[in-house]
C-alpha cells in the first residue's frame, strides 16, 4: 500500500509547494533545528528536524562546522524535498 502523505518533492510537482515556501522551510530549520510541525503549504506540515535527522548525508552535513553555509543549505533542501508532509 502507498503512503498516503506526500513528499515536498510531490507536492512541489503537482505545483501545492513553491520554491519560495521550501527555501523558507531551509531558513527556517537553520534557523532553529528543532522546528517540527512547520506549514509548508496550505493544508500540509513537515516535522523538519525529522525530516532533517532521518535524512544521514544532510545530518552529517548540517553537524559538520567545516561546511559552507550555503552546502548545507543545499543539503536541507534536498532532505526536505525528499520528506513526507502530513495533511495538516
């Protein structure tokens, strides 16, 4: 049986998530690391610190104080585009 709750990335697709609301969602964790249920759109949340954590390259990425600002952004991104939204 499928999951039910879509990825970003298919939310993104199906044009329900803009770039400017998943660049936010990046600003946001880096922001704070503990963000959980943020509205990623109209209708959908995204526990970003999980989606972050079970994401290992974007988590080893993140931690690492050797890396760019901007290559972490680009991991963040990635980790969110590929996590599941819950119908909020």
């Amino acid at each position: 049986m499928p999951d039910p709750n879509p990825t970003v990335g298919e939310l993104f697709k199906a044009q329900v998530v803009t770039d400017e609301q998943v660049n936010a969602a990046v600003e946001a964790y880096l922001k704070d690391p503990e963000t959980r249920a943020y509205p990623i759109a109209v209708g959908y949340v995204l526990d970003l610190a999980a989606a972050i954590a079970v994401h290992g390259w974007a988590s080893s990425v993140v931690a690492s104080p050797e890396i760019s600002l901007g290559f972490k952004r680009g991991a963040v991104w990635t980790a969110i585009v590929l996590a599941r939204a819950q119908k909020a």
